[in-house]
C-alpha cells in the first residue's frame, strides 16, 4: 500500500502536477494521522480493558473482606446481645450468685472487649490503584471509599472508648484484695461478692452498658447492614461483566 501512494506521489511530479501532488500530499498526511489516532485509541481501549478486569478483581477481594467482617462482628454481638440481661440484673439489683453460675463469664462481662479488626486488604488495594488508575472517578469505587471512611472512623472512635473504659475499671480494681484471685481466676467468691454488694461495681456496669448497648452495638449494626449492601452493589457490576 505504501508503494502504490509513493508511486502516484512520484507520478504527479513527473508530470509537473505540483497543486495536485501538494492536495494529494496533505490527503496522506491526513490518512496517516487519523490511522494513529485509531491505534491509539484502540491502544487506549485495550489498557481500559485490562484496568477493568483489575478493579473487578480488587471488587472481587473486597467482597470477600466484608464477608468475613460481617461473620466476625456477628460473633461479637451475640457475645454481646448474650450478655445484656445479665447487666439489666445488675443495673436492677436482681443479679445472684445463682446468675453466675449460670453464666461463668458474666464475671468478665464489664471487660468484654475485643480489639476489632477489619479486614483492608481490598480496601488497601483499591486506594493504590486509584492513585494511578484512570477509572480512579468508577462511581462505585467512590462509594466504597466513602464507605470505609465513615465506618471505620465510627468504629475505631468506639473502640478507642472501650479501650479506655476497660483500662480505667482495671485500675479500679487493683485497691482490692480479690483483684489477684479474679485475674488468675482461681478465687471468683471475692470478686463476686463485691459485685453483688458494692454500688461500685453497680456504676462501673452501668456505664458499660451505656457506651455498648446505646453506642458500640448501633455501630456494629450499621457496619453490617451497609457491608450487606455494598456486597450487593459489587456482586451487580460484577454479575454485568
């Protein structure tokens, strides 16, 4: 082909067509640019391509990371939900040691606490390739990033909280002589008789309950019913793919 408009080029200047060569000049040039601008952008169309399948496997993973979170703060809240009539007894004043015999780690139930971790593998990755990546603006990706952002602010404020409620009960209690019994759990009676009798223990509880029963547990409960239905939104686009 390049021949065959290198001859005609040749052609019209033996023949002195020199207006003629010049229009048939600038139609080439035309045709050379509008062949590279199709190459790129089918070069263009090719690396979209393969972002594409990239981010879908980075949606992939975050599915997966949301599936275990949910399960593992599923866990925490019936730990939690299983407690909660036995702080209503205390709070009450209707706890028994007939309770704690029926529940043996009601006497740990004021330091129930369990560092969360979520899981950010996908998370992660999906902050990396949207440093680089064109589809940095996917309106779904958008949507996760502000997803993780509001959770884990509120869940990592509610953490914090626990940590240090729990801290400052420890505290309290080592000025009593049951403190070294009840950490090594070989001698219960003396921890639980201060449970049973002292307002103290009534307050400490208290407070307990109102940072985890009208706070902490909202929190896990958002995370979960807008894990749920970001899982649906990725498990969509991926289904159209």
């Amino acid at each position: 082909m390049i021949k065959f408009f290198r001859k005609i080029r040749y052609n019209l200047m033996d023949k002195g067509k020199t207006g003629r060569y010049f229009k048939y000049a600038i139609g080439e040039i035309i045709l050379v640019v509008i062949g590279i601008l199709i190459a790129l952008q089918i070069n263009n169309w090719n690396e979209r391509k393969k972002e594409e399948q990239i981010l879908n496997g980075i949606y992939s993973i975050i599915v997966e990371d949301l599936k275990s979170d949910i399960d593992e703060l599923n866990g925490m809240l019936k730990t939690k939900k299983d407690f909660e009539p036995y702080f209503k007894k205390v709070m009450n004043d209707e706890m028994t040691k007939e309770d704690y015999k029926e529940c043996p780690n009601c006497v740990y139930m004021a330091l129930s606490y369990r560092t969360l971790t979520i899981e950010k593998r996908g998370y992660n990755l999906l902050e990396n390739f949207g440093n680089t990546s064109s589809l940095r603006n996917d309106s779904l990706s958008l949507k996760i990033t502000h997803f993780y952002s509001n959770q884990l602010t509120r869940l990592h404020t509610g953490d914090s909280a626990t940590e240090k409620l729990v801290n400052s009960t420890l505290e309290l209690w080592q000025k009593y002589n049951w403190f070294s019994g009840f950490v090594s759990g070989n001698n219960l009676d003396g921890f639980i008789d201060y449970t049973l009798n002292n307002p103290e223990y009534k307050n400490t509880a208290s407070l307990y309950y109102l940072m985890h029963y009208t706070g902490t547990i909202k929190g896990l409960d958002s995370f979960i019913e807008n894990a749920t239905s970001m899982i649906h939104l990725i498990d969509k686009r991926l289904d159209k793919k």
